[in-house]
C-alpha cells in the first residue's frame, strides 16, 4: 500500500469526523442588550427604553406618589392628626420621606423590570467619594444661583420681594423640634428622597419622552420649586427654580446624583442656620 492509497476505513473516518465537527461547541459573544437600559456613555439617557415605556413609568410613579400621600393624610386625620397645622412637623417630614422612599424604591423596581441599572437614575456607585468632594462645589454653585436670583428679584421687583421677610418664620415652624444632629440626619434623608425623585427619576424620563435635556430640566425644576410653596412663600419659587437646575445640571454631568444630593443637603443646612442666625434664635435645641 502506497502513502497515496486510501485507507480501508477512510470512507467511514471522514464521515466520523464531519459528524464530530457538527458537535463541536462554539462559544459566542453574550448580547447584554437584556440587561442593561443605555448601551450608551451614559445610562440617564435611557436609551434602550421606548418614550412610551418611559411615560408610562412617570405616569404610575406620579400616581403612586398621591395614592401614598393621600393614603397617609387620611390615616393621620383618622387618628385625629391635622398634618396640615404644622403641629406635627416630625410625623409630617417622616410621612413625606416615607412617601418619597417608597416612589424611588418603586422606580428600581420598574427600571429593573425594563433591564435598566440602577445607574439609569442616577444611583451609581462609581466613584462615590470622589462625588461627595464635588458635592461642596455644588453646594456653592446652588447658593451662588439662589442669592443672584434674590438679588435680581430685589433689583427688579423691589415690592414684590417683600414676603421673603416672613420665609425664615415660615420655615422654622415646619421644622421638627429635635437636637442638631437628627435635624442633619432629616435633611440628609430629605435631598437624599428629593434628588432621586426630582432629579434621578423625573430628569431623566422627562429627556426621554421629550427627547433633550433643556424641557426636561426645566419641568422638573418648575414641579420641584412649584411643590415647596406649601412650605415657603410663593416667590421662593423663582431662586428653587434657578438651584433646581444647578443640581440637575451636575447630575447630568456626573451621571449620578451623589453630588447633588451632598450639595442639596449643605445647601439646605446653610440656609437652616442663616435662619436661625438672622432669627436670633440661637441654635436648635
């Protein structure tokens, strides 16, 4: 037999290894499309999530947020509690960021159901500590915003500045008589609820459905300044609208909203203690 004769079996061994290399298995790539919203640089975008998935996500959340608040005003008026005289500024705040809590919680829910990460809304991990340091940049850049628009306003509508002498008083009777650090940690809870809501959740679905950052900025910003009426006299809202978007605007920029949450909570404990300052109240006991 020569090299060039087949083999005996050379028929059989070719059939064998035809068959043997149909089994063989092949590794591919695993699409992630499924788990992740954005495959973009940037999660808040969102995307991977259709604008009627997104509206439809704002429209239950909005919904939910009333159905809780109203459920709790009915409660504590069924125990006899008047929420709305501001004798129970504690149960009020604990209520309301109760509320707030359970509206983001429900928004993971949501985002995880659609594939989104929790980074979709701006909770990210990333860089945490790095983020709290720009917090104090923000923090400054809100309180920047806030006293130019007071400025402006004092400026260009000297009449209409006037029930910003009666905000300090205001404000101090909605605050819970506790020691100064549980009255940090209430804050700290409340720009941690409201920065989720406003801006990790409100921001970005409102950029999705309306498709830019501007209308959305800007929307949220109005609800957020619109909804601090019931507690500040009505002109606040021109400044909280101006701070709004300051906070929205690095939220976008650092694609969490880390920063914003630590420049909301020094931005609120210095305008705390400025009232109290100018008040001459001393400090809370």
């Amino acid at each position: 037999m020569t090299p060039n004769d087949p083999t005996p079996d050379g028929d059989a061994f070719d059939s064998n290894a035809r068959e043997a290399d149909a089994f063989i298995p092949v590794a591919t790539p695993i699409d992630g499309s499924g788990f992740y919203c954005s495959q973009s640089s940037n999660p808040l975008r969102l995307e991977n999530l259709p604008r009627s998935r997104a509206a439809a996500h704002l429209v239950f959340l909005i919904a939910t947020f009333l159905l809780l608040q109203i459920t709790a005003v009915l409660l504590a008026q069924l125990a006899g509690i008047d929420l709305e005289s501001g004798e129970h500024p504690l149960l009020a705040m604990v209520i309301t960021f109760s509320v707030g809590s359970s509206v983001v919680f429900v928004a993971l829910i949501l985002m995880r159901r659609s594939g989104c990460s929790p980074a979709s809304i701006g909770l990210s991990r990333d860089r945490w500590l790095s983020e709290c340091a720009w917090g104090i940049l923000v923090a400054v850049a809100s309180l920047a915003a806030f006293f130019l628009m007071v400025g402006i306003l004092f400026a260009v509508w000297p009449s209409g500045t006037n029930p910003f002498s009666g905000n300090s008083q205001r404000v101090e009777t909605m605050l819970p008589d506790l020691g100064p650090a549980m009255l940090t940690v209430m804050i700290v809870l409340g720009a941690a609820w409201e920065e989720a809501v406003f801006r990790g959740i409100l921001v970005t679905h409102l950029r999705r459905i309306t498709g830019g950052w501007t209308v959305a900025m800007a929307l949220s910003a109005l609800l957020f300044a619109g909804l601090h009426t019931n507690v500040q006299v009505p002109v606040v809202v021109i400044p909280l609208f101006a701070v709004a978007v300051v906070w929205s605007l690095f939220m976008i920029w650092r694609r969490s909203i880390v920063a914003s949450v630590v420049g909301h909570t020094l931005f609120n404990l210095v305008q705390l203690w400025g009232m109290i300052l100018i008040s001459g109240s001393g400090s809370p006991s």
